[in-house]
C-alpha cells in the first residue's frame, strides 16, 4: 500500500531516508524545495566522487554507504547528466527532466544536498568547451585528481590544467601536449603534490631550466628527453643555491636515450663496495640477466641482499608466467614479468619484449633459478589452468609457500583435483572456481585436510554436505558457494557440536551460500540458544561458543574460543 511520506512523523520520516538507495533519494530530492531540504538535512552520508567530463554530458559516480546489522555496506552508482535531463547508467532510465536545467543546475542540486563533496577524481575525455570547464571550476570546489586522457586535444588539456589546477592536488596527462621547447616550464610551476606526465611515443623535451622551475611536490615524467651536459648543468646550479628553497621532494625521469650513449663498465672488476652498490641499483630484469651469466654473477646477486616482492605466478598450456614488482623509492615500484618455456624465457618490461635462452634448462630449472636468487621467496598468487601433471610434483619441491592457490575453471577437472590436493597443503589460502568432487568421499578428504582457508566457488551441481562432511572438517576458514544441506542435517550438525564438550573443533568460520532457503524452525529444533546482538548464540558447557546467523539464502557459523 502505497505511503504518503510527508505526512510521517519527523523521526520516521529521517529513517525512511536513510533506507532509500541512492537512486530513490536524488529522485525524490527533485520533486520540490520541500523534499530538497529533507534530503539534504538527513545527512546522508555519500563517499568521494568520479567525474566524468565529455562532449555531450557529464558523468558522476557516487559511492552511498550504509550500515546493515553492525556491518558498514557501500554501493556505486553512475548517473549521466545532459541539458533538462539525467539518466542513471545502470537502469538506463531517465530519472527526472526539467526544462530550463542545464548541466551546471543538476551539479549544483547534487553539491547542495549532499554538502559540497570532495570528488575524487575529474577525468577530461572529449573535447569540451573552455565555459564548460569555467562551469565545473564554479560548481566543484575541491577535487583530489585531474586526468586528461590522450583523446582530450592538445588545447583544451592545457586550458583545463590552467584554470582547474587550483582546486586539484593530483594532475596526470596521458599525451605530450607541449609543442615549444619553453612550453612544458609554464605546466612545472604550479604548487601541486604530483604531477605524472605520460606519453610512451613522444618523449618530453626538458632542460636544465626546466627542472629548476619545478614547484611540485612529487614529478614523474615518462619518458623524459635530456642529455647528461643538461642534468649536470642543473646538479651544479642546485649545488649553488644554499638556502634558497626548493619544493620538489620527489623527481622520477624515464629517460628515452640517455643509456644508450653512457660508457660501459666492467662490473666484475668494480670494487666490492662499487659493485654491491650497482647491485642494488639495476632494475629487476638487468639483475635476473647478470644471474644467468655464470655461476660467480648468480652468487653475487643471489648474497647482494636484493629484496622483491613475492611473485604472482599463472600455469598455461605451454608457459608458466611470473608477474615481478619490487620497490625502487618510496611508493615507486617496477613491474616485470617472465613468460618461462622450456629452454628460453621472453621478459616483457617497459614496453620492450627479449628473449633469454639456456638450451639445457627447463621450466623447472629457471624457476629454480629465481626462487634460489632471491632466497626461497613465497609465491603471493599461483593460478592454475593446465600443465603436465609431472611437473605439480615439480613445483611442491621447488616453490616452498603459497600464499594463495587458484585453480581455473578452465583446468581440467582430474587435473584440478590433482592439483589441489598436491599444493592446497603448502598454500594459506585456496580456491576453486569448479566442483572438482565426483564422489562424495572426494569431498569428504578435503574436509578433513589441515587448511587454513578455502573457498569454493559456484558449481553446477552443488555440493552436498550433511552433519558428517562437518563434523569432520578441519579447515579452519571455509566458504562454499552451491551449497545443498538440509535443515535436518544442520540441526544434527549442531547438535552433536553441542555434545562435544571438551574436544578440539579446528574450524573458525563457515560460510554456505545455499541453493535453497532454511527453515529456522527445524534448524533450532530441540536446541537452547540465546540472541546476541540479534544472531543465535550457542554455549557449550565447556565455554566454547557458536554464532548463527541465517539470512536468506545465506548461512554463517562463527566458532568461538
């Protein structure tokens, strides 16, 4: 039956507003001055925005939060504003027109009921009118970063910076829009925090002038064009300025040529200081190259003391990947990753692919080779699709830790379950895009391995359990989603639970998502619970505690200490 909210009392009509969505709320926050106000007077709580800047509208991106049973939940939605309309992207409906309104009012509605938001980011894509951009600089009043995509003119990128950069922290251009040699000081002047100017085709020309000009905070141009005579000009001149300030904390350069004019060195015939200092200074693929030369150049990097993140790893039919990243400064880091075959590895960095091969390796013996130099490192990610059943043994005896194990959907189902129970038990975490479980004694072993979590995603067929499959489970955090269990059997499961008082329950959480929804009343039939913070708690005599929430479809057991 329909409500007329107006006529609630105030307090009820507060939280009826706080339970719409977003899209209900900016639809009735148009109807009038009246409900204007009420909206913006409920103080709802909507998170930095996105703004979208093209040709013929403006898109922004709102993140609404709300809190559900003690649990904070947040939601994305895109709306597209034009002259007398908005659409919401999502439904693809037109969600209110009013004639006369133009781009600039729907902003200016939206800043005023939802109190002047930060947006997060302004992305300039199209083309777009130098009184668009004097619109936007009125309405919005703070943004935290600026984006000029490659397909924005050269123009219109560098108006926008001017006139939207005292209201910006953060500025990243994705094209060389500088056309004279003095140009690119006027866009190094402005106090920003960062600035990262990016065109991998048309390096940016810089001098020595240029880089004294710079007053931001953190610069990184990629790639930059300047010879050594220009940098030694601007060490010297910086030398000179004693007590003068400089503001800049932060200049990275990826120079376009510059390498390629410097005299080579015979790093084996540095001294060993020089030499551990050079060491530390290549990048991750130089580092790997001088590995490979021989046995004395692997152990000078391998006791170097290099350090790298743990690498993320994915099986192919005919390859084994390595995504690499290791910190070069603070908050700078350098990606890298290795296809490896049998006899030769191609390595893919900066945009550049090369090739290095050793006819007698195989995979297995260049992945030796990395973990080896780099100290037995744990593989953060190991995503299987397929590979040769012999060299799973292979990989257990070489890869010591896991951090997360992923197997495909598209690995083959014996593979898979090979696969898992040969790597899960060196792995922190598991999962399983596919029902690798034929039999129910399948499902029943992995139960009773010793993991710390799992997750099993949807299967066509289901998984069922009953009060055994749990009763025996080990792993300590388990989700499955496709669960089939009946309330008969949950309420076995609990029971039994309750009864074993002072035995040793390894799991810590269980989650089921289930195909079909639970009848609560033959769930806690014959079992004395309380409510607790509105979930069933369970208490054994031994101390030992068990929440239960049900909720729908979804099904979670928490296991106390």
């Amino acid at each position: 039956m329909p409500i007329n909210l107006l006529s609630l009392p105030i307090a009820d009509l507060q939280y009826a507003l706080t339970c719409m969505d977003l899209f209900d709320l900016i639809a009735f926050s148009l109807c009038s001055k009246r409900t204007k106000n009420l909206v913006k007077d409920s103080k709802i709580e909507i998170e930095p925005i996105l703004v979208d800047v093209r040709e013929n509208r403006i898109r922004f991106g709102f993140v609404q939060t709300w809190i559900f049973q003690e649990t904070k939940c947040c939601a994305l939605t895109f709306w597209d504003f034009f002259d007398s309309y908005i659409v919401n992207c999502k439904y693809k409906i037109e969600v209110s027109r009013k004639q006369g309104f133009t781009q600039s009012d729907w902003i200016a509605h939206f800043m005023s009921v939802f109190h002047g938001l930060i947006v997060t980011e302004l992305s300039m894509n199209d083309t777009v009118s130098a009184s668009r951009l004097d619109t936007i600089k009125e309405i919005i009043p703070k943004c935290h970063k600026l984006s000029i995509s490659p397909n924005c003119s050269d123009d219109v990128a560098k108006i926008a910076f001017r006139k939207l950069s005292p209201i910006i922290k953060e500025v990243e251009i994705e094209k060389n829009i500088f056309d004279s040699e003095n140009d690119i000081s006027k866009f190094l002047t402005p106090n920003l925090r960062s600035l990262s100017l990016i065109d991998e085709e048309n390096p940016f020309k810089l001098t020595s002038v240029d880089l004294l000009a710079v007053n931001i905070t953190d610069l990184s141009i990629e790639p930059a064009n300047i010879t050594e005579k220009e940098l030694n000009r601007f060490l010297k001149l910086w030398m000179k300025r004693n007590h003068a300030f400089y503001r800049p904390k932060f200049i990275r350069l990826t120079l376009h040529s510059i390498s390629d004019q410097l005299m080579p060195i015979n790093l084996l015939s540095l001294p060993a200081n020089d030499l551990q200092y050079a060491l530390k200074c290549m990048d991750l693929g130089d580092i790997i190259a001088l590995s490979l030369c021989s046995k004395r150049t692997k152990n000078l990097v391998k006791f170097s003391g290099r350090k790298m993140d743990p690498p993320r790893v994915h099986t192919y039919e005919s390859r084994i990947r390595f995504e690499i990243q290791t910190m070069i400064f603070k908050n700078c880091y350098e990606y890298a990753f290795f296809d490896i075959f049998d006899s030769y590895i191609e390595l893919n960095r900066n945009c550049r692919s090369e090739a290095w091969r050793k006819p007698e390796y195989t995979q297995a013996d260049w992945i030796a080779h990395f973990m080896s130099i780099f100290h037995g490192l744990m593989v953060e990610e190991l995503t299987i699709e397929t590979i040769s059943l012999s060299f799973l043994d292979t990989t257990k005896q070489i890869i010591p830790k896991i951090n997360k194990l992923e197997i495909s959907h598209l690995c083959p189902k014996e593979f898979a379950k090979t696969a898992f129970f040969k790597l899960a038990p060196i792995s922190e975490e598991v999962e399983v895009e596919k029902n690798i479980f034929d039999k129910k004694k399948e499902l029943f072993k992995c139960f009773n391995l010793n993991l710390n979590s799992v997750n099993f995603d949807n299967s066509p067929t289901g998984y069922q359990l009953d009060s055994n499959d749990l009763l025996a489970l080990k792993i300590k955090d388990l989700t499955i989603e496709d669960a089939v269990i009946t309330g008969k059997e949950l309420n076995r499961f609990l029971k039994l639970w309750m009864k074993r008082n002072h035995t040793f329950y390894r799991p810590r959480y269980l989650e089921l998502t289930l195909r079909h929804e639970l009848n609560r009343e033959e769930v806690f039939k014959g079992i004395e619970y309380q409510i607790v913070n509105c979930e069933r708690q369970l208490k054994r005599k031994d101390g030992k505690k068990l929440i239960i929430s049900i909720n729908g479809e979804h099904l979670t057991l928490e296991f106390g200490i």
